[in-house]
C-alpha cells in the first residue's frame, strides 16, 4: 500500500518504521528535516520536507494515489484539517488522525474522523496497570502496547 | 448585530474595536495572556472571553448559537478553518470568515471547511503593491455573487483604446458598467459624455468572465503586460 505519515515526531517516526518494515511504501512529510532524526538509520521509505497544508506538498507526497494517510502532528487543528481534506478531497479511503490534548478530541469527531489519542490510551493502561497491582514484574514491549507479565 | 471573534491579535482587536463602535454586539475569545493583557486596554470587559477559541466549550460560552457572523482571526490557518466548520456545522452560524495568514493555505479555505469569506491580508498587500508599481493592470478590489462579478479599478495607460472617447462610444463589454472615474483626486460622476483622459482611474463592475475585455479597452493596447520577449523564442 502507499500509505502517507505526516509529522515525524516519536509517534510518527515509529508508525512510519512500522509500515516500512511490514513491506508498505511509506512517505514521511514534516515541515522540519531535523524530524527526520527521529527515523531509524534502516528506513527506506521517502521523506520531504513542506508546509503539511499546502496543496503542493500534498500533490507531491501523492496523496491522490494513497491508500491511507496518518496525521499525527502536534496539532490537532492541523491533524483534523489533513485528515479532512484526505477524506473528503481527496478520497483517501483509509485515514487516521492523532489526538494530541485529550481535551480537544470532540474536534476529530465533530469532523467524523478516525481518531486515537496516544495520551489517553497511554494514561488509561498506566491506571489499569496501577489499580490491578499485578504480582510479578511488567515489561513492556514494543511502543507499550504489548505487556508481559511474568510469574513470580 | 451579534459578531464573535476568535483571536484577539491585531486583526481580531482591531475588528471588534470597529464593531463595537458601530454599537453591534462583540465577544472576542483569546487565550494568550500578553494578548489578553493589551485587550483589556483597549476593549470593554464583557466583550472579552478568555479561554481556547478553538475548544467547542468556549464557543459555546461566548454565544455561539445565537451569533450571526462568526470571525476566525487566529494567527493560526488551521485553527480557522476548524472554527468555521465547527461554527456552520454543529453551530448553524449564518455567516463565517476566516483570515488567511499564509497565502498559500488559501485553497483550503471554501467549502470545504465552510468558510463564506476567506480574507487574504498577505495576498491584498501585495496587490496592492503591485498597483501602486504598475500603470495599465486591473485590479480587482473585491468579488461579488461567489466570484462571478468583480468590481476592478484600473487606471488608463496613455496607450489605451479608451483615451480620448467619450463614455458612450466606449464598446465596453456586455455585462460591465463603468461606476465611477477619479481624476486627480476627484471622483467624477459617469455620463455618456465624460470624456476619458490617460492616468483616470476607473472604477467598473464586471463579469469576472468579461474582465479581460475591459482590461483590452482601458490598458495598454497588447494587454499581454507580463509576456517576457524571450517567451517566443522555440528550444
């Protein structure tokens, strides 16, 4: 799939390198190159560097012909715009925004988009982790999501 | 009339300052504490919001549903895009406009995100600028009926067809009307007798669509200014 990532951050460096190692054709935009650090050095998909709202930047990461689209910025504004203007200009069937403030969420939705709030979801499994006091030590694996749980 | 504006920058202080004088209903939502700070100067305190203009709480607080115009004056682009949509879309406010601070955002904001009137500050001062530069180009001043009609102002170059006729044997195009003519600092009522002189500045409402036909009688008489010689010139 051509899948486009938009903001080069610890989030979507991560996301990035996860479809390029499952084989996809990734391409990273980010308005400043320094992001691009956030990458592993084996990352083979296609970095640019623009302005993310301009529609030439856009064009160029050919978001005419992706299959899917991530917008995780540090913006919400401008992750509920790219993911607007993904779905409804240009027909990117399969678009997912992030939620940077958990207090700005009703905003993804008010646009109808897909959205997921790594704060959130993080602070939420730290509480569960916290409250179930589980015996044995937790290690984390992978950006988090995966937990296992040894026997004492 | 009952206007909220959200950013209290220049523009959006500047804009309930005019309001308020004209006795409409203001409320202005800002959250940033040195802005806030100036404000409190120069506004009336019930005018003032203070808080996210982007969260729908605020919104809500400062009257949304009950405005009628709502103006997005962020310094953000994308901040004011989602606070037209947000307004039309779950608000039903009757009117939205939003500022564009960078020029080439400006495609974003139609439709698509429920803005009614884009103003473009960067993209008029360079026009702007550009007029004061150049003798013989049109220049539109403002876009009425969606872009359909133009009112345009263009000044007559010496070399122009129009120089020297009178107003009636002008063959101005169908859908134009010549609305005024300033002359050395006077504004001239138009008849068909006025008497057209290089350097007049005509004011016009037009057809965007017949714009061009205009621009052939009143500018220079190859009205393609901005053809580089070299153009013609086959690799």
């Amino acid at each position: 799939m051509n899948i486009i990532v938009i903001g080069c951050g610890r989030v979507g460096a991560e996301v990035a390198y996860a479809l390029y190692r499952k084989g996809h054709k990734v391409t990273v935009i980010d308005q400043d190159t320094a992001a691009f650090r956030n990458l592993p050095e084996d990352f083979r998909g296609l970095t640019m560097r623009g302005d993310v709202l301009t529609q030439d930047v856009l064009l160029r990461a050919g978001i005419e012909h992706a299959h899917a689209l991530a917008a995780v910025t540090p913006s919400d504004s401008v992750n509920t715009v790219l993911g607007h203007i993904a779905q409804v200009v240009f027909k990117v069937p399969n678009v997912v925004v992030r939620n940077y403030d958990p207090r700005k969420r009703a905003l993804h939705e008010a646009f109808g988009l897909q959205v997921i709030s790594p704060v959130s979801m993080g602070a939420m499994r730290i509480e569960e982790i916290l409250c179930e006091a589980p015996k044995g030590t937790v290690v984390k694996a992978g950006s988090g999501d995966l937990n296992k749980l040894q026997e004492g | 009339m009952f206007v909220i504006i959200a950013g209290g920058g220049r523009t959006g202080a500047q804009l309930a300052f005019y309001l308020i004088a004209q006795k409409h209903k203001v409320h202005l939502i800002e959250d940033r504490a040195d802005v806030l700070a100036r404000i409190h100067q120069e506004l009336p305190t019930e005018a003032i919001y203070q808080g996210d203009p982007t969260s729908p709480h605020m919104l809500e607080l400062a009257g949304v549903r009950e405005c009628q115009v709502l103006a997005a004056c962020t310094t953000v682009d994308a901040d004011n895009l989602v606070l037209c949509y947000l307004g039309r879309d779950r608000y039903q406010v009757p009117r939205t406009i939003a500022r564009i601070n960078n020029p080439r955002n400006a495609w974003l904001f139609d439709k698509k995100f429920h803005v009614d009137v884009a103003i473009n500050q960067a993209d008029m001062m360079a026009k702007l600028i550009a007029e004061e530069m150049s003798l013989g180009d049109m220049m539109t001043l403002v876009k009425l009926r969606k872009g359909e009609v133009a009112l345009v102002e263009e000044k007559i170059s010496p070399q122009a067809p129009a120089v020297g006729k009178m107003v009636r044997d002008l063959e101005l195009p169908a859908n134009c009307t010549l609305a005024a003519i300033i002359r050395k600092d006077e504004v001239l009522a138009v008849r068909g007798e006025t008497v057209l002189q290089a350097g007049d500045e005509v004011l016009a409402v037009v057809a965007s669509r017949q714009q061009e036909a205009l621009e052939l009688l009143l500018g220079r008489p190859n009205g393609d200014n901005h053809a580089a010689p070299h153009s013609a010139v086959k690799p």
